[in-house]
C-alpha cells in the first residue's frame, strides 16, 4: 500500500466490517426528538415535519 492509502484508513477497525475488503456504506437516517411531545407533534403533522426520509428531509 501506498502512504496515502495507509494514512486514509489508518484506525479502521477491520474486524467490524463481517469480511468486508472496504468499509461498508450505511445509508440509513435517524430523525431524533427531544421528548414524547415533540414525537406526538411530529405525527400530528407529517408534511411539516422530518419522520420520514422522503418527506420532509432536513438534507432535502
């Protein structure tokens, strides 16, 4: 390997990839609220309001 390579993945943890050559990608999204209320307002209104990914993203 070269240098570059060496450093761009140095403290990889190799072990946590399940045979993987490269680390995995995971595309996933996690919308977190602060408490019950804010969740019970976030359904309440689902078009203003980021609970699902095609919605209303705040990357959108």
């Amino acid at each position: 390997m070269k240098n570059q390579t060496m450093l761009i993945h140095h403290g990889e943890e190799h072990d946590q990839y399940q045979g993987a050559v490269v680390p995995p990608i995971y595309q996933n999204s996690l919308f977190v609220f602060e408490d019950w209320d804010d969740i019970d307002q976030a359904f309440d209104d689902p078009t203003d309001n980021a609970i699902y990914t095609r919605g209303k993203n705040p990357g959108v």
